[in-house]
C-alpha cells in the first residue's frame, strides 16, 4: 500500500516555517540544520528547498510570518484614540512576545552573527515598524527615542531571560513575572506618552 500524499500544501508550509523557526532560533542561519528542520516539520530536505527555494529564502519566510503575525497583533492596539496608544502598543508587543520567544532568540542570533544579510533583515523588519510608529507619534526625535525606550524595555526582558533570572532570584517567564513585567511596561508607556506631550 503507498503512503497517501500530503495534498495540504498551505499545512506543510506552515509545518517548514515552525521548524525553521525552531531551529534557526537554537542555531542561527548559518549553522542551522536544513536536515533537522525537515525532521522538526516531517518532511525531507528536497520538500523545504521546492517549497521555498533554500535555507535562506526559508529564513525570510519564517522572518515575514513573524511579522506578519506581529502586525495583526498591533492592529487592534491601533485601533481607538490617541491617548493611551503607547501603552496598548507596549503591552500588544509584550503579549506577542510572551507568545512566541523564538522569534527574539531568531533575530538576536543575526544580530550576534552578523551575518551578510544582518542591515538588510532588520531593515525589513524594524522598517514598517518605524513607519507605524512615526505615523501614529511623529517623527520628532523625541518621538524616535520613546520607541527605542519602549522597544528595548519591553524585548530586553525576552532577550535577558538568563540573566533576569538570576538577578530577580526567580523565573522570569512564570506566569505572574510577566503579569508584573507587563505591568510595569505599560506604565512606562503610559509615562513615556504623558512626557511626550
């Protein structure tokens, strides 16, 4: 009897981009293992070089469905008036953090590398975000440093977990630390909005 083929493409994809994910996130482009995302998403490796051309163009799939995710995560947050718009993008973009914190050992793992395409893949990434946030805060450098300020209090906490948990003296990612980091963000926001008025 032969095996029935998978005739669901658009699952497939999505089977390749979590393992790729997955593992880029452990190893970074460079180093990771075509071999073992295709074991992760249980396909071989010729399926996720017809389906995406490669481990790169693989890579900057995984890298825009992130964002794509994240986009649909900030849209509500957008959504509603000006005040109070800080604090909703700060705690949407915690919230997908929390979610998925892959996509922060993925990205810091290119950065770590730097690898060729380093400038490039965060221009793609942080670029729209600029966007967003200047067309909702302006384009003052006042405005610029509010977003570094929020994007570095609110990814720093993913980012550190090692180390936060050994100053904290307790693990970061429990669910009450980060009802209590998410707090504090969105109160940071909250003040950081208020002085930039």
């Amino acid at each position: 009897m032969k095996p029935e083929l998978d005739l669901d493409v658009d699952g497939v994809k999505q089977r390749i981009i979590a393992a790729g994910r997955t593992e880029f996130a452990r190893s970074g482009l460079e180093a990771a293992s075509v071999r073992a995302i295709g074991d992760g998403a249980g396909v071989t490796p010729a399926m996720i070089n017809y389906y995406f051309g490669g481990k790169r163009p693989l890579y900057e799939a995984v890298v825009a469905e992130a964002q794509g995710r994240l986009f649909a995560r900030l849209a509500p947050a957008l959504a509603g008036e000006r005040a109070g718009l800080a604090a909703r993008l700060a705690g949407s973009y915690f919230d997908f953090l929390a979610e998925d914190q892959e996509l922060q050992r993925l990205l810091l793992r290119e950065v770590m590398d730097q690898g060729e395409n380093t400038r490039a893949l965060a221009q793609n990434f942080v670029g729209p975000l600029r966007a967003l946030f200047e067309e909702h805060f302006g384009h003052t450098e006042q405005a610029l440093q509010l977003a570094v300020s929020l994007f570095g209090a609110v990814a720093g906490y993913f980012l550190y977990e090692p180390l936060l948990g050994a100053f904290l003296g307790a693990e970061p990612f429990s669910p009450a630390a980060l009802a209590r980091r998410r707090r504090h963000v969105v109160a940071l926001a909250t003040q950081f909005e208020e002085s930039a008025r």
